[in-house]
C-alpha cells in the first residue's frame, strides 16, 4: 500500500504555521475573471469548500517545480466534481503565472500530450482512474483526486471533506514517480499513515 500523509485545512497547531504560510501566499496572489469567459451564463457562487479547495490545489501549485517553469499552469478536470467552481470561476495567478481550468474529457487527456501540469479528478470508475495514471504517472504533471479517502488508486494528492472542512492526503509513492518537484514544506505538512 502507498504511504501517505494526512493534513487539515484548519489543522492541529503544530501545522498551524505551514498551513498559514500557504494560505497567505494565495492570498497574496492576484485573481481576475477572464473576458468575456462568462457571457450570458450565470455566475455559480462558490461553496466555503469550493474555496477551501482551490486555496489547497493552488499552494500545491506554488510550492511545486516543473522541470521547465511553465509559462501558465493548465488545471484539466475531468469525472463528476463537486468542489472544482472555484477553480473554474476564474482564472488565478501565482506571482505572473496565471492558473487557467478547465473541464475536458478522458479522451482528451489521454490524447492531447502536454495539454495539461495539473489533473483534478472527480468521481469516476477505476478504470478511468488507471488509465489516466498509465497515460501521465511518470509525467511532469501533478494529480489530484476528490473524496478519495484513502488516496491509493494513483493520485499525488487526494482531498477528502468531512464536517465543512476540507483536508488531503499524499501519495508519497505517486509523487515520487512524478517528475514534479513537491516542497518538503508540503510533504511534512501531516502525519504519516501507513498500512491504510
């Protein structure tokens, strides 16, 4: 079974300090809605998990390296989401680099190499998990997964939502094969849990 590690949101005080540090790097970063994205479509208002989830994927984004720094960071979703309005909403920035999202199909992830740094999947079979993992495991790409409470089909990290709050855990073995850099700051953010 992967080792993985386990943090809140609004963790115990010991992480209390990493978790701030990542939240006011966020914060300190620009948002904008991008024009003319919208149109005659209504505005979705994003839920407090919505929010508390893009916080996490985006101080992911900011304390991991490419081999090569991406001139913008693309988050492709795919499956049945149920916290990704946030990142959808609008594009964000970290420092200049902007993070745009967008929903995109199976085929197309699998198909279009490079198309994305970052995977955000939603519920979806087994299967489709397992192929996209075979397609960019070994990619410089990061991999995320929603409710996936034990994080041991293949994603980098998996958040789960319990009591309005949302938490993650890390694959270590799945970070490991990624040719992503993650911060050591984000790895030691929980406790270890093994034979899970």
């Amino acid at each position: 079974m992967d080792d993985v590690v386990t943090e809140s949101v609004f963790p115990s005080l010991k992480h209390a300090l990493i978790v701030l540090l990542l939240l006011c790097c966020i914060a300190a970063s620009k948002t904008s809605h991008a024009a003319g994205e919208t149109g005659s479509q209504p505005v979705i208002e994003p839920t407090p998990i919505s929010e508390q989830i893009a916080f996490l994927v985006l101080g992911i984004i900011r304390y991991s390296r490419w081999p090569e720094a991406p001139a913008q960071v693309d988050v492709c979703i795919l499956g049945d989401v149920q916290y990704a309005d946030m990142l959808l909403q609008a594009t964000h920035f970290i420092g200049e680099v902007p993070v745009v999202s967008q929903v995109v199909t199976l085929e197309q992830a699998l198909s279009e190499h490079g198309l994305c740094q970052v995977y955000y999947l939603g519920e979806a079979s087994s299967e489709v998990y397992q192929l996209l993992y075979q397609a960019v495991g070994a990619n410089a790409v990061i991999t995320m997964e929603e409710e996936n409470e034990y994080c041991s089909i293949g994603g980098m990290f998996c958040f789960h939502v319990e009591n309005s709050k949302a938490s993650f855990k890390i694959n270590l073995d799945a970070i490991s094969r990624s040719q992503v850099r993650i911060h050591p700051s984000v790895l030691r953010l929980g406790q270890y849990r093994s034979n899970l």
